[in-house]
C-alpha cells in the first residue's frame, strides 16, 4: 500500500511538507504491519502517516482513509538519502 499526495507524489518518510500552512516533515509511513514504531497503527486504523509539525499542531496522524482528502497537507520537497 502506498499513499500519495493529492499532486500524486507518494508519501515518504522524511518528506517536508506544509500541513494548514505550516512547514513539518513527514514523521513516518504506517503501511505493513510488524514494525514496532507503526503497528499500532496499522492495526488499529489500517495504516496511515504521521506528520509532525512543531510550532501548531506538534505530532498529527492522518489515518489511510482519511489521506486523499486531507487538502492541507501540501508536499514540498524530499529529504536527500545519504
């Protein structure tokens, strides 16, 4: 399963992005279940991404099927891999 912006980018761990405007990052990508840091939720609410954002919002949870309609989660760039 993999999650996409509405401009069609898929969602990656790291990504920037704006969430209403404010700059964040993408904390992580919950999409299988057996990785200690997302089961939880992939179990609870079928997977989904967590955005953190720390002047506003702190950590924020965007569950699967809440994603494609999320307006205010805009991509901006992605994290260069070392």
């Amino acid at each position: 399963m993999k999650f996409k912006y509405q401009s069609g980018e898929e969602i990656m761990k790291g990504d920037r992005v704006l969430f209403h405007s404010e700059p964040g990052e993408v904390e992580f990508v919950a999409t299988e279940p057996g990785d200690p840091e997302t089961d939880w939720h992939v179990k609870e609410h079928g997977g989904g991404i967590m955005i953190h954002e720390p002047k506003v919002f702190g950590r924020v949870f965007i569950p699967a099927d809440q994603i494609d309609d999320e307006e205010d989660l805009t991509f901006v760039g992605r994290t260069e891999c070392k």
